[in-house]
C-alpha cells in the first residue's frame, strides 16, 4: 500500500485545502482564458471586415455573398460577450 503525506491526495475534498486537482483547473483555467483572448482578436477582426465589406460593397456583390457577410457577422453574437 502507497502511503501518502496528509493533503497531497489528489481527490481529496476541496474544503481541506489546496489540492493537486484544484490547482491543475486552475492551470487549466488560466490556459483556456489565454487562448480565448488570443482568438477574440482576430475573430473580432474578421467580424468587423465582414461588416466593411457588407456595407461598402452589398450593392455590387451577389447575393450569396452577402448571405455569407451576414452570417459572419451575426456569428460574432452567437459566441457570447467578449
């Protein structure tokens, strides 16, 4: 049998202190904030190309290319506040 120094127990109960699970989401927490804001950026500026071009030149593009405008647009509110 393995034993274990007191508090070290990875599934232990969160309540009796820093365990190695919660430290490990928290990592994992910060690494997902990171990478969502190194893609908001360029999300952000493709959605605001998308509305450019949609308002400067719908009037000179085909149809199903300002559908697709549209849906890049309106894309950027389906992924939540920013």
């Amino acid at each position: 049998m393995v034993q274990r120094r007191p508090g070290t127990d990875p599934l232990a109960d969160s309540t009796g202190g820093d365990t190695t699970l919660s430290r490990s989401d928290r990592r994992n927490g910060v690494s997902l904030a990171k990478i969502r804001h190194g893609l908001r950026t360029p999300i952000n500026h493709i959605i605001g190309y998308a509305e450019i071009i949609r308002e400067e030149a719908a009037d000179k593009l085909p149809a199903p290319f300002v559908i697709d405008l549209d849906k890049i647009h309106s894309s950027g509110y389906l992924s939540g506040p920013g």
